[in-house]
C-alpha cells in the first residue's frame, strides 16, 4: 500500500499497521469501509468435495436439478464486519454455509484466543482461523429460514459452486479427458449440463455415434452416470447432420415408448396424426389436415359404415421400423418445441400451453417465447388452452365405461363438448357435430363453430362429402 493510501485510512497506528501486514501476506484479504471500520472476505478451500444435502428447487444449474444431495468444493466467501469504534475490537460474521450456532461458537472461541494475545492481531487471527475451516457435508434443513429462505441460501451455495467450478476448469492449460486419458486444452471440453462431467469433443462425438448405431440416448460416459446429454450440447463438437440424425431419433424414441398414438394418412402419407387411444380404440373416422380426406382410425381405409372388412390393412402393419421412420419427418417441424433457453425439446402431450422446461424456464408452447407466469396469456398473444388440449385433458378424466358404451355401435364415435362439458355419440356419416345439450354445431370437414345453412350446403356440394349426412331441419338454422 501507498503512503498516500495509508493516509486516508483513520484508525490508531497499531491497527493501521496490521491492516498493512496483512494484505502483504494476503492481498486485498481486508477492505477499509470508513474510519475504524473494516471488511474481511475470506474464502475456505476444500481439498475434497463435501456432500451437500438439498431440497429440489428451479433456477439452478441443471446438474443441480431433481436432486435430493450433490457434491459441492467451492464454498461461498465468510464476510466479516470489524469495528474499532469501542476500547477493544468488535466484529460480526456473516455466511451462507454456517449456522447460527456454528457462528456463535466459533466467535466465542476466536474472542477468547483474542483476548490471550492482549486484544492486538484480530485481522491475522479471523483469517487464520476462519481460513482452516473444514465441513465434512452440508445440510440445507440446518439452516432456519432467517434471515434469508432456506431455497434462496441454497440456490446461491449452489451457484457459486457452479460457477467457481468453471472458472477452475477454463483457467487450467491443460485438461485430462477422463474417457480417453488424452489431454487438450479446455476449449476442447464440454462440461455436461446434467451431471458437470467433462467430455472432450473426440469423446463426444464418438458417444453420439455410437448411440446413432445403437438407437439409444446419448448418455455420459462416466461410471455409474446416466446423465442424458442434450443436443445443444453437441453443436460445439459434432457437425449439423450427426445432431439432425440425433434428433430425429430423440422423436423416434419418443414415439416408440408412446405405444399406437399416431396414425398416417393412407391417401397421402402425412404423418404425425396424434389421435387418443382411449377414444380411436374402435373404429372411427379421421380427417387428414393435409388432403382432408377421411378414413378409418383401425384399418386405415377410405371411411366406411359398420366392421372393417380388409383386416389386412389394420393398424399393425404400421407398427414396423419402416412406420416410425416415416412419421419423424412431421413430428420434428409439427409436435416438438424447443426451450429458448437451454434448446431441449418438448412435446406436450396434453395440458396449457404454459411449458416449465427441465432448466427451469417458463415459455409458450404455442409461439415458444420465453414467459414469466401467465400474463402472456392473459394479455392475449396466445391462447392458454386450445379447443384440443382441452378435449385431451377431460378425454383423460372421462369415465371409459360411458366410452365404451358409445363404442358399442360401430357406426358412431364419442365426441367431447368443451362448450358444456358433454360427451355424447355422432353418427359417423354425420357431417355437423350437434350437440345436444347446449346446441353448439361443429362441421367435421373445416372444424368451425356456428357454420349457417350456406356453409353445410356449400360442403355437401363436394364430391368426398357425398355419402355424408347433414342434420334434419338444418335448413331452419338463424
């Protein structure tokens, strides 16, 4: 320190000059506030990781998530507040990883070493003995809610970790890839979001490869880890195509473990057509969205009255390599967002639109902007439920004995109000969906509400709605 600096602290000479020796020994340790008072900031290092029990919270680091206990070695700074406004010194400890009790006890302990060496030398002896610390683990149920809640104390011990663990880890030259046992320099690592593995980009890409081969997820490569690794993960070390192929069989997973919930149209090929297997467990029809053509949900014919009589065309001929191959394409572009955050995919299979991603962030499944409760709903830029997520989700609560009662007669099908909450059956020739409880029409060929007596005519008048039937006295319809 200057002399001109030394000038502008006040405080007796005795302090002023172990303020000046300690921060020789240990730079910048002590921090001058005003006169007589100052700050010590003084980090414990751990040799080894501690184990830290926590309890599941959001807006942490992902590899802290969904986790009941974690491995931390950086510990955040203890502060200390130390006066020399009285006859002898007085100080306060504040930190996150002590209790009040381990507080209260180390403050007795060092103010009675204190008052052994005549009340001189507290800044040497606070770093001295706060510096040597050693907690063998953590627990966050320790610690009382004041002043500060038990999960914003635990979401800064954990941040400070994560972020001290990557300031290491990119402030060493060269790194030891734990798979190959090669060493590069940290630029050619990828430090996992899931579990804080390090994986080399060799490794990486080797890993993505194989589970191509396999049809697996790509998952780390360390012992006793399973840690999924995402795609955005990859672009830093393997080229665009390795991640699309990837990708593409993140949907083909998806839709292998999700059993006959997608159908493809027999006339044009789309794919992708998510249907209930609760509701299409019989026959019933189904309206492509690209052609608009209608077949049967259980052979996959043109629609029909009465049993399927081609049971060679039935839905298990579908249910091949080649079938799950064909509907990726769709899947991809149609049903999977993307978090605009960490970029994992999603696909909703009933619910709002309101999407609490893995990482923590909230978005709009509709438009996938990034969201903060539900005022981007409210304000209306996207509509928090559309007129299917609601169908889904009382589909998921209906009885399936009333279902299956509607399922008796093979020329109907079960359809679900969402005006009244009414379910109830339509002929399958019916081209106006009536309901008969609260009135509410609905035209089976472009799905909108409150069609006039024009509308149906206009629709009869196609070729592929000949057999179609349209309800009595529509033509006395306001």
């Amino acid at each position: 320190m200057s002399q001109n600096e030394s000038q502008d602290i006040i405080c007796s000479d005795e302090v002023l000059e172990e303020y000046n020796t300690i921060n020789s020994i240990y730079p910048n340790s002590v921090t001058y506030i005003k006169p007589n008072e100052f700050r010590m900031n003084i980090i414990v290092s751990l040799e080894n990781e501690i184990p830290f029990k926590i309890i599941p919270i959001r807006n942490v680091p992902r590899m802290y998530m969904n986790k009941n206990e974690v491995k931390i070695k950086y510990l955040t700074p203890i502060t200390i507040l130390i006066s020399y406004n009285e006859e002898k010194p007085s100080f306060q400890m504040n930190s996150l990883w002590l209790t009040i009790k381990d507080m209260i006890e180390i403050k007795t302990r060092i103010e009675d070493e204190f008052q052994q060496f005549n009340f001189s030398g507290l800044f040497m002896l606070l770093y001295e003995f706060l510096s040597n610390l050693s907690p063998k683990q953590l627990d966050i149920l320790s610690f009382s809610e004041i002043p500060i809640s038990r999960e914003e104390r635990e979401k800064n011990i954990l941040q400070n970790n994560y972020d001290e663990t990557r300031k290491v880890f990119y402030s060493t030259p060269l790194i030891t890839c734990d798979v190959c046992y090669e060493e590069y320099p940290p630029s050619n690592f990828i430090v996992l979001s899931s579990c804080g593995h390090y994986l080399c980009n060799n490794c990486l890409k080797e890993s993505v490869a194989v589970s191509l081969t396999n049809g697996t997820y790509v998952e780390c490569p360390y012992a006793e880890c399973k840690a999924e690794i995402l795609p955005w993960e990859m672009k830093k070390s393997c080229p665009k195509d390795l991640i699309d192929k990837y990708e593409n069989q993140l949907v083909l997973l998806y839709v292998k473990s999700g059993g006959d919930d997608f159908i493809v149209c027999p006339f044009c090929s789309y794919s992708g057509i998510m249907v209930d297997p609760i509701v299409y467990k019989k026959s019933t029809p189904i309206q492509c969205p690209r052609c608009e053509k209608t077949f049967c949900s259980k052979c996959l014919t043109k629609n029909h009255n009465g049993q399927c009589y081609d049971s060679s065309n039935c839905l298990e001929k579908y249910k091949s390599q080649q079938y799950y191959d064909e509907i990726v394409g769709e899947l991809m572009t149609k049903n999977i967002k993307k978090c605009p955050v960490c970029k994992c995919p999603v696909i909703k299979s009933y619910g709002c639109n309101k999407i609490t991603c893995i990482c923590g962030t909230y978005f709009c499944y509709n438009c996938g902007k990034k969201i903060d409760g539900y005022e981007h709903f409210h304000s209306g830029e996207c509509p928090l439920y559309t007129e299917q997520s609601l169908l889904e989700d009382k589909i998921h609560d209906v009885d399936t004995k009333q279902l299956d009662k509607i399922m008796e007669d093979p020329n109907k099908f079960p359809f679900y109000c969402v005006s009244c909450e009414y379910l109830f059956a339509v002929h399958i020739n019916q081209l106006v969906i009536v309901c008969p409880k609260c009135g509410r029409r609905k035209c089976r060929h472009c799905d909108a509400y409150g069609i006039s007596v024009e509308h149906v005519k206009t629709v009869l008048s196609l070729a592929k709605y000949s057999d179609f039937k349209a309800p009595k006295s529509y033509e006395n319809w306001e």
